[in-house]
C-alpha cells in the first residue's frame, strides 16, 4: 500500500516537473517572441526595462527558439 502510493507521489512529481519546464522552456518564451515583435518600436521607457528583464529571465527558453522563428523586418518599398 505504502509503496503505490509513493509511486504515485514520485509520477505526479515527474509529471509536475514535465509541465513547469515546458512552461519555461517552450510556451513562455514564445508568448515573449510575439510580445516583443508587437511591442518593440512602441515601448516606453519602463516597458523597455520590463522587456529585457523577462529576456533575461526566459534566456534558456529563448534559445532554444532562435533556430525556428525568425522575425526579420519586412523589405521596404522603395518608391521611385
């Protein structure tokens, strides 16, 4: 009895682990790539200090994600 319910402790620990680095690593910093591509041009200067503090923060994640999404700025229209 003891021992089923240490294993299920030590699988909702595992599964707890799984979700909060998932989090951390995967879903967070991807909200911030969004947020950071809306936002960046039209920050004000508090903002602009939140912005590098949760780059700071979600570096790892941030990382991990440079490879797959790319947000380059749009070709200008050059008018002539």
């Amino acid at each position: 009895m003891l021992q089923t319910i240490l294993n299920q402790d030590t699988i909702l620990v595992a599964l707890l682990y799984l979700v909060l680095s998932g989090l951390y690593l995967l879903v967070m910093p991807g909200l911030l790539y969004f947020y950071l591509k809306t936002r960046w041009y039209v920050v004000s200067s508090f903002e602009r200090g939140f912005m590098y503090f949760l780059v700071f923060f979600f570096f790892p994640g941030l990382l991990l994600l440079s490879p797959f999404l790319n947000f380059r700025p749009q070709r200008r229209a050059v008018k002539v």
